[in-house]
C-alpha cells in the first residue's frame, strides 16, 4: 500500500531543491499565471517563456488585454499557434474586468471561457490555494506508475479514477506545490520513454518501479491516423510605386495566399519550393507557386507585406514568405 504521507513529503523535498526557475513560477497574480498555463497547452515550456515575457509586457494587466484590439493580440500570440486559445483567453479577460477582478472559486474560474478542469485547478491552487488537484498528462503518467496501473488513460472512467486517485493524494496543505511538483516530475524525471527512475524522489512508492514495467506505462488507445494533404499556394505579386504587394485574403484575422483553385486563369510562372505544416493529426504538405492572375478573385486584396494594415500574416504564410528569401 502506498505510504501518502511519506509520498507527499519526499515529493514535496524534491520540488523545493529541483524545480526549476519558471518566470510564471515567481508570481501569485492569477492572471500571469492563468496566461502561463494556457500558453503552455500544447506548447513546450522552452518555447513559451519568450512569447510569455512578450505577451506580458504588452498585456502586463487583465484590463490591457481585455481592451485591446484582437489583431493586435493575434500580432502577440503569432507563432504559438491554436489561435483559439488567444481569443478565448481575451473573452475571459473581458468577463474578469466585467466582474470587478479575477474569480476565486474553482467554479467561477471553470466558467470562464476557454478554461478547462486542469486549467482551472492549477489557477486555483497556485493562486488562491484551492485544494483541487490538477490532471494533465504528465501526472496521469505520474499516477499510472504509482499504481502500476495498465488501463488505457484515454478512456473515461480511467482519467475519472486517475482524478480521484490525484485528490486523495494531494496535499490539502500546500495545494500549490504539490500540484506543481507532480507536474514538474512528469516533466523532467517520469518521462514518456527512459524514465529516470534511480533520480526519482518517490520511486520507493512506485509500484511500477518495483515491477519494471515503467517503460511500458501509461497505456494508451490506438493513436488517430496521420491524415496527409498536399495542397498549392499562389504567389501573386505586383510592384506598384517600388512596393511589392502580395494576392491575400484576411481569414480569422490573419492574411492568407490562396489556393490554386481560389485565382480563376492565373496563370504559373514559377515553381518557388515547398515546406510542411501540421495541425493536430492533419500533415500539410504546401507548394508555393509564383503566378500572374487575370481575374482577382472575390474576398482578396493586395497586401503589402510587412504593412498588413493592422493584421498579422497567418504561419503557413509566413512559412511561403520564407520560401523567397533562401539562397
């Protein structure tokens, strides 16, 4: 049987001298901390600490965020990708000022749009000391080799019991830095493959450890197919006055080239190159092609890159920009 109390304290030890120096970690402001984490769905942390100091100094306030203009904020959040996650996190913002400050209560918090249970439980505790424990993925990896546990994680009554096995263990007194510390772990000792087992603080509470199977944990369902779509990009440019302008069209905020098929009669002049791109399972493969066109299709203007009256240019096209600046 696992010995919690001496879980939580060899957890707790090990996070106090190892965790490591995250700027959302020198903070108790719910609304810093509230960015951190959405920031970090789906996002290395390595990745995310720039474009959080960027953010911040931009939006050092919920209210500045709650005002500002979207194509600015889609100017700041260029590049971490999930654009979703921006314009959600601007509705909330709006609804915290509407509400006169940040809420306090897991629920309230829950509320707020684009904030799920592990976002609202890691808010929670960090900020207000809520005692609700989080459940990400790196703790459900944590978990299943505590208990040596080969349920499949996908499945819903198994991340409904890796919930309540996480509740029974937190530590109600210090919520924060156990929530973090089981977080941190997952990220830096109880890795997806070669888990550093010999480094682990709790590895004399860990049943996998004991029966060797920690390579071979957490179980998970069969992955989605890799879906592969090629598709063509124009490259429509005039010079007008010594300015280059490009063919694009504003989609969700952001300037994008169109396909092929979007410029009736263009016509190719040049084969430029291509590069990849991914969203979730969906593989991208993107021709670039220079071309002239006849006919501007509906919904399309002439863009000046570099001056894209107030939008910002979506990856995929910064990625065909690119293209033109290789030897």
């Amino acid at each position: 049987m696992l010995d919690v109390a001496g879980f939580r304290r060899a957890l707790l030890r090990w996070y106090e001298r190892q965790k490591r120096d995250l700027p959302w970690r020198r903070t108790d402001d719910p609304y810093r901390i509230w960015v951190s984490e959405i920031m970090l769905q789906q996002t290395r942390v390595a990745a995310v600490i720039p474009y959080y100091e960027r953010f911040l100094e931009r939006f050092p306030k919920v209210e500045d965020l709650a005002e500002a203009p979207e194509a600015e904020l889609l100017r700041a959040w260029a590049g971490l990708g999930y654009y979703s996650r921006a314009r959600n996190l601007q509705k909330a913002a709006r609804e915290i000022v509407s509400q006169g400050g940040f809420p306090r209560e897991y629920e309230a918090i829950r509320a707020l749009p684009g904030i799920g249970d592990y976002t609202a439980a890691a808010v929670g505790s960090i900020a207000f000391g809520l005692p609700v424990a989080v459940l990400d993925g790196n703790v459900m990896r944590v978990l299943a080799r505590i208990d040596n546990d080969a349920a499949d994680i996908q499945a819903p009554v198994t991340r409904g019991r890796l919930r309540e096995r996480a509740q029974e263990l937190l530590s109600v007194r210090h919520p924060a830095a156990f929530n973090q510390a089981m977080m941190e772990l997952g990220a830096t000792i109880c890795l997806p493959k070669n888990p550093q087992c010999l480094l682990c603080p709790v590895n004399g509470n860990c049943r996998a450890a004991a029966a060797g199977t920690a390579n071979q944990l957490p179980v998970k369902g069969r992955k989605a197919a890799i879906q592969r779509v090629s598709r063509t990009l124009l490259w429509v440019e005039r010079v007008e006055e010594g300015v280059h302008q490009v063919l694009a069209r504003l989609v969700k905020g952001f300037w994008e080239l169109p396909d092929a098929e979007a410029v009736v009669n263009a016509e190719w002049t040049q084969r430029v190159g291509h590069f990849s791109h991914a969203i979730m399972n969906t593989v991208y493969r993107f021709e670039v092609v220079r071309a002239s066109a006849f006919l501007m299709p509906e919904g399309y203007e002439w863009v000046t890159l570099g001056r894209q009256v107030g939008s910002p240019l979506s990856t995929v096209t910064r990625k065909a920009q690119r293209l033109f600046s290789r030897p």
